[in-house]
C-alpha cells in the first residue's frame, strides 16, 4: 500500500498535465505544479481554495453544477471545457477530466481534475470563426455577386449575384451547375475548360461577378 501511494504521489507531483485533488465540496486537498503554472499562483495559494475561486466568472456554476453530479452519485467521471482566470487577469481554456478516487478520513468522496492547456487550439478556433462570420458579413452586404462552388455545384450565392440572374438564392442553390445559367455555346467552352482542370481543383471555389 505504501509503495502504491509513492507511486501516485511521483505520477503526481511530476504530471505534465495540470491535476489536483479536491473533496466533494470543491475545495482544494492538494494541486501539483503544473497546475499552480498554469493559474500562475503557488500551491499555497491553490491549495484549501475551492476551484470556483480561480475560475473565469462565466463558468463558475457549470464547475459547481459537475462537482455536484460528481459527488451525487449520478456519474462516476466527468469531462468539459472551461475557463480560469491566472493570477495575471489572462484567461485559460482548458479540458477538464474529473473522477472519483476514493474516501477521505471523514468518508467523504474524494475528486481527482486532470487539466490541459488548451488556450492556443480555443483562440484559433474562436478566430478562425470570427474571421468567417465577417467575411461572410462583408460578402452578404456585397453589390458584386458573390458564389462558392464545387466543381460549378452551388454551394452559396449572395443576393447580389441572385438578383444579378433573376433568381431567387434557393432557386441558385438548387441549380445542379452554373453551367444551367449559360448560353449553349458558353456551356460547352465551360464544360471543356472544367473537364481540363477537374483533376488539379479539389476543394470548393470561389469566384466573384
């Protein structure tokens, strides 16, 4: 047994991933090193804190609602996104794993939270989304028809470019090809130039009228 807990006190103390040990009312027993370097405080600081107290103010009841379903028998282990605050005001995005370990002195339940880092990976993705909520903003309000397609298969118009045809946006999505929109002999130069490059142009294009 003692072996057993020298083993989990290395595994412990020299995680990469951030970990601490809390009982079932939240509050802090123990917190490794990767974890105070995460929140950019020391263990003293950590340690006997319960974990709202570190925790962006946008998440602080999603944490006591888990740390309830947690020691209320409902589930066993539990895994989510949220966010804490470092001691520096910046904002950590990270994915929590939190499972039961055992009893304390007192036959309490006992929770072990293991968090990763993942406020890179979160700051990308609410970039990238930004990105395209205000490009698809700047090409909604465009006076240019705008359209994007696969291999000449609408997959969006802008109303610029449905008003442009006489048609309505559903009525341009529904079409099989842009080629339906052209003249005979504009289809099949259309149709000679696609075949020629069909092989190189795999992803969804883009083209501006």
């Amino acid at each position: 047994l003692r072996d057993s807990e020298e083993r989990f006190r290395s595994v412990f103390e020299n995680s990469h991933i951030g970990m601490t040990i809390q009982d079932e009312s939240g509050r802090r027993l123990a917190a490794n090193q990767a974890m105070c370097d995460m929140l950019g405080r020391g263990k003293a600081e950590i340690e006997n804190s319960y974990d709202w107290e570190f925790t962006h103010p946008d998440d602080i009841e999603l944490s006591k609602a888990h740390i309830r379903t947690l020691t209320s028998l409902e589930k066993d282990k539990l895994e989510f996104i949220k966010k804490y605050l470092r001691k520096d005001g910046e904002v950590v995005f990270a994915s929590v794993n939190i499972s039961k370990i055992g009893s304390s002195s007192d036959l309490k339940s006992l929770v072990i939270s293991q968090v990763i880092d993942i406020t890179e990976q979160s700051l990308s993705e609410i970039a990238l989304r930004e990105s395209a909520k205000n490009f698809r903003h700047l090409v909604e309000g465009s006076s240019h028809g705008f359209a994007v397609h696969d291999n000449l298969r609408p997959i969006f118009v802008n109303e610029s470019l449905a008003h442009m045809f006489k048609y309505t946006r559903q009525e341009m999505l529904d079409l099989a090809s842009f080629l339906d929109l052209l003249t005979p002999s504009e289809r099949d130069r259309m149709e000679r130039a696609s075949e020629a490059s069909a092989s190189s142009r795999r992803a969804p294009t883009q083209f501006e009228a």
